[in-house]
C-alpha cells in the first residue's frame, strides 16, 4: 500500500507536494496511484526509439509537469534533462536518462 512514509523514503517531496494539494492527504496518495498506472514513460521510450523527437518532446515535457507537480523528485530529474535535450530536438543518446527514469518509475510501482 502506497504510504507518504514510503513515498518520502523513494526521495518524493511530500511536504511540497502536499501545499499543492492542499494538505490532503488521500489525494495526494490517488494522484500518485494513478501516476503509477501511466504508460506514457513507455511511450517516451518508442518515441525517442523511433527518433520521433517532436513527439518525444511533447510527451516528456508532459510527464516533466505530472512528476514535478507531484514533487517526484527521482523521476523528475532524468525526465527535465531530456526534456530540455528534446526541447532543441537534439540527436542524441538517450538511453542512460531513460534507464534511470524508467528504474525509478519501477521504484515508484514497488512501493
């Protein structure tokens, strides 16, 4: 069962997000839940795989400001750094961002 304890231990700024959902608890917890059931992660992967980057930029920034707002602060980092590399469309390797945002997004689901 998904607790703040558990989501403070994953590295989540609960205090922070919490101020956004005006200290309710259950509703923070329900938005998380459904963050966890979100497949747009996977689809950021096939994008970049398929070198979609317009796409993969829309879908990053997207996941950028669901994991921010929920002031998940493992998933945010690898996910603002390809945002900002996508933003300019860059050629590049993705894969360790990738990688480290989808084992953070596998920590999350653990929980």
């Amino acid at each position: 069962m998904l607790t703040l304890d558990k989501l403070r231990e994953f590295g989540a700024d609960v205090d922070d997000a919490l101020v956004r959902c005006m200290n309710k608890e259950d509703f923070y917890i329900m938005l998380v839940s459904k963050t966890v059931s979100d497949t747009k992660l996977y689809q950021l992967e096939q994008q970049i795989n398929a070198r979609e980057l317009s796409a993969a930029f829309e879908t990053a920034h997207a996941l950028k400001g669901v994991y921010a707002n929920l002031s998940l602060t493992p998933l945010t980092l690898p996910v603002s750094e390809m945002t900002e590399l996508l933003r300019s469309r860059s050629d590049t390797d993705y894969s360790a961002l990738m990688k480290e945002a989808k084992t953070q997004f596998r920590k999350l689901c653990e929980l």
